[in-house]
C-alpha cells in the first residue's frame, strides 16, 4: 500500500547544511571556475533540492538578462540629477 508521502515542513537540517555550501560556491559555480568534482556534486544537489535549483535557475536567467541588457552609460550631468533627485526624494521621507 502506497500513501502519499508529505514533504516535512521544518526544513532538514542536513540540506540546509548542505545548501549553504552550495549557495556559497554558486557564483564560481556559475562561472563554471570550480573544478570538475565540485561541480558534479552541486548538479547532485541540484537534483534533490528544489529550493537550490529555484535559486541557480533565477540567477542563470537574471545573468543572461543582464548580459543581454543594453545598458546605457550614465553621462556624469545624468548622476548629478539622479543624485538630486534621491536626496530630494530621501528628504521627503
Ligand atoms: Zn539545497
């Protein structure tokens, strides 16, 4: 007899351990600056943690989003106004 198996809500204290290593090494990681064995033990993780692969998979995206963004140079008349107006805008809280 099969019965639906619940996921514990504490998290567990070994894959937040482990999580924590990971989450550490993740932009070398990223970068693909770890060595072989490292980066076989991440994917693993990956694997068997869903909250860890949540976490790699937005960043991936948020990199790419990055690179791909044209982003344009701020001419320094631009970061005086912007300047401006944060400290306006502070001064108002
Ligand atoms: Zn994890």
């Amino acid at each position: 007899m099969t019965t639906r198996r619940r996921k514990p809500r504490a998290p567990n204290r070994q894959s937040t351990v482990q999580c924590r290593k990971l989450l550490r090494t993740i932009s070398e990681y990223l970068d693909n600056d770890l060595p072989r064995p490292m980066c076989a033990e991440i994917r693993k993780h990956l694997g068997a943690c869903p909250k860890c692969e949540l976490v790699v998979r937005s960043l991936k995206r948020t990199i790419n989003l990055c690179k791909k963004a044209d982003v344009a140079r701020l001419t320094a008349s631009d970061k005086t106004r912007i300047r401006k107006e944060i400290l306006t805008a502070v001064s108002r809280l």
